[in-house]
C-alpha cells in the first residue's frame, strides 16, 4: 500500500451514490436493507452441504456459489446502505482500492462457478448413466479450486493494472462504489492502453463463459426431444431457469466489463441489479425452487429448533 499512497496525493475519494434525492434515498434505503437481509438469509443455505440428502456434486458447486454471492453482496451493499443516509459520501483510498479487488475477485469467480454448474447440469442431463463416474468428489474438488483460482488470477492482473495509477484530483466519481472504469477518469495519467487491456481481461472471462454456457443450455435442449413427457417438463423447467440467470447475469456483465472508460448513465442502475439484485435471486432460481432443497431446509431448521 506505500508504494500506491506515494503515487498520489488523494487520501480519499468522494462518490455520488445513487440518488440525491432525500425522499428517494430513504426509499431506496428501506428495499436495500431488505434485499440485503434476503441475500445473505437465503445464501446461507451452504449450511446444506451439511445434510446427508444432499451430498451430490450439483449441491456441493451450489454451496461455493451461495458463499460467493454472500461475500460479493457484502462488498457493495453495506456501503451503498451506509452512503444513502448521509450527506458526504466518502471512502478511503484504501478502502475504495480494497473495495474494487474484492468486487473483482468474487466477481470472477462466480462467473467460473456459473460456468461449472451449468456443464453439471449438462452431464447430469445427457449423461446421467455415467455421471457419478465423470463427476466424482476428486473432480468437483478440482472444478471449485480452478474457479477460485481463476477468480485470483483476474484479481492479480487488474490489481498490476490500478496499481500504477497515479491519483492528483480530482477524487469525485459519479458512482457508488469503486470500479475499474470510474477510476480510470480520475487517474491523472492516459489511461486508454490500462482501458482497454481492462476490456479484454474481464470481457474475454464473461463471453468465453457465456459462450460456454449457451452451448450447454443447447446441448440440454437437444438432449430432452428423446426424453419421457414428464422427464423432459422437468429438465426444461430447469433449463430454463437457467437460461434465466445465464441472460441476466452475463449480459449485465458483459455491458458492465466492455464498454468504454467513460460511464454511461445507465451503469449505476446495471450495477444495482447486478451486485444487488441477482445475489438475491439466485437462492430463489437455483435453490429454493428445488423440492429437494427445501424438504432438507426444513429439517435443518426443524433439528435446530429442538
């Protein structure tokens, strides 16, 4: 941290936030802290990899997701809360750099976490005879760790990247939180060569894992026409709850990661639904709809409270 602080002269840096407006702060107040609360009360069902029904691979990618989601959420939301209810909205410099390589780093790898749940539910779909054998605990083991890594590496390379930027004023950024492209305009330095290497690093992460993705959305849909009529209800269903995150998730994603270094109006609303937003429905797509699931969550709860 010295040799970031001897680059610049800014101690601290100021944000808009989301709203000037006092009446629609309090409102926006009142649903964030809600949605907080649900982010982290239904991603806490990772307590399930503690239950014995469900002890399948699909489950055990799912518990890192939820953890990730709770951790990604926490970067944000807290200050964003904190923040609406003030005048003077600021943080430190060190708070805003940490605040931005943490975002990156869970960012990244619920991105690969995605990813691998989705070629889970591939295999699971068209290779269910053999799936325990493709997809044991030493490969589950090894996806999670690739995509935890991965995520270190992204974290890696956009930390050389803003570590070289000078700060010397001004140190107002239109936004409410720390992000790669708002910083890019406060740098007093060219930034167009780090913008663009920015670009291609976190753009080339989402739509190689979008292309991924859709693939196995296609490959599952093409599976279910030699499926039973009830067989194939089942699988869409899930497929296309799937599909839901993949569109809502990735192209929030991409828009955020590849366009230019100047912000757009919009960024700040995309940016709620995606640090904010999709944290919380994430336990209502991909968990809390499952019957499984919940029949285990009521025992859990049911062992606790005797």
């Amino acid at each position: 941290m010295v040799s970031m602080e001897n680059k610049t002269n800014v101690t601290e840096f100021i944000v808009h936030g989301l709203t000037q407006d006092k009446t629609v702060a309090k409102v926006c107040f009142s649903l964030f802290l809600v949605f907080d609360a649900t982010v982290i009360l239904g991603n806490l069902i990772i307590t399930i990899k503690t239950s014995e029904q469900l002890n399948s691979p699909m489950y055990f990618f799912l518990s890192h997701l939820s953890f990730v989601d709770i951790s990604y959420s926490t970067v944000t939301a807290p200050k964003l809360i904190d923040d609406l209810l003030v005048e003077k909205k600021t943080i430190s410099f060190v708070g805003c750099i940490t605040q931005l390589f943490a975002g990156h780093f869970f960012g990244c790898t619920e991105i690969f976490l995605r990813t691998v749940v989705a070629d889970d539910l591939c295999i699971v779909t068209c290779r269910w005879p053999h799936y325990t054998n493709i997809v044991n605990k030493h490969v589950c083991g090894w996806l999670v760790a690739a995509s935890w890594v991965g995520g270190f590496v992204h974290f890696v390379v956009q930390t050389l990247l803003a570590i070289q930027l000078p700060f010397c004023g001004p140190n107002e950024t239109d936004h409410y939180f720390c992000d790669v492209h708002p910083l890019l305009k406060l740098a007093c330095t060219g930034t167009y060569i780090i913008g663009l290497i920015v670009a291609a690093n976190s753009g080339f992460i989402s739509l190689s894992c979008f292309v991924v993705l859709v693939v196995s959305c296609a490959v599952i849909l093409v599976s279910l026409r030699t499926r039973s009529s009830e067989g194939t209800l089942k699988a869409l269903y899930t497929c296309i709850s799937h599909i839901t995150v993949v569109v809502l998730f990735f192209g929030l994603c991409i828009f955020i990661c590849m366009h230019p270094s100047t912000t757009f109006s919009a960024d700040k609303m995309v940016s709620v639904f995606y640090t904010i937003i999709m944290p919380m429905l994430n336990p209502l797509i991909y968990i809390l709809r499952n019957e499984e699931v919940t029949n285990a969550m009521k025992m859990l709860w049911s062992r606790k409270v005797e």
